[in-house]
C-alpha cells in the first residue's frame, strides 16, 4: 500500500472523527445546556462548569469520544482496506493525543480522565477491527 493512501486514509478518518465528536457534543449541549455565564475562553470558569456538570453530560463527553474514536478508526482502516490496524491505530493515537491535551488544558475529574483515554483507546481499536475481520473474511 502506497503510503499516500495511508496517510489519506489517518487524515480522512480524523476529519470524520472530529467531525462526530463536534455532534455528539453539540447534542449533548442541547440536553445539558452549559451555563450562560460561562465565558469558555476562561479556563477557571470552564473547569468550575465542569466542576459542577451533571453526570449526563459528563457522560455525554465520553460517548462522543467513543464514537469518534470508533468511526475514525472504522474509515481509516476501510480506506487503508489493510489486514492490519496500523492506518486505524495512527488514526487513534492522534485522536488519543489530542483528547490528552484537551483534558490537560481543561482541568476534569480525574475519573474522567482515566475514563476517556480507557474509551479512545478501546473503540479506536473496536471500529478498526470491524473492518479488519470483514476484509480479512472477504479476501479468503
């Protein structure tokens, strides 16, 4: 595989994942609405929100990663079309990256952190094997 196609493959699948976790939280916004007072350029008010969010949308947070984690990983590894998940898991390093800088920037609790590494690293894994076993499956 040229390695054009791969890194065409790891940029389409994190533009769709940025894409999908940009949805899921917007949706998650719309059932919890974040407080109006809160200037999100300031990080003291921003880490207070999260301070004080309600569970669901802290929830909300780590389905949008698992989700974007999962269909990054799912279109670059279907792109890359390989029996191995190296187009799936340079997809979900970058993605794992920048949710690592996300929560360094924005103070969470720590069982947030621990849990939305535990979930990128998980359903980058889960999407790029779907693909994987079904081109594995179709090849023989």
């Amino acid at each position: 595989m040229s390695i054009f196609k791969r890194i065409a493959a790891v940029f389409i699948g994190l533009m769709l994942g940025t894409v999908v976790i940009w949805a899921f939280e917007t949706m998650g916004q719309y059932f919890y609405p974040p407080p109006a007072d809160v200037d999100p350029t300031n990080k003291t008010q921003l880490a207070l929100a999260i301070a004080n969010a309600p569970l669901g949308a802290l929830l909300f947070i780590l389905l949008a990663y698992a989700m974007g984690a999962f269909f990054a990983a799912m279109v670059a590894q279907l792109i890359s079309n390989g029996t191995q998940l190296i187009s799936a898991g340079i997809t979900g390093a970058v993605l794992l990256m920048l949710t690592i800088a996300n929560l360094v920037l924005i103070p969470h609790p720590v069982w947030m952190v621990i849990a939305s590494i535990a979930v990128v690293c998980l359903f980058t894994w889960a999407g790029g094997s779907v693909v994987k076993k079904k081109s594995a499956t179709q090849n023989v």
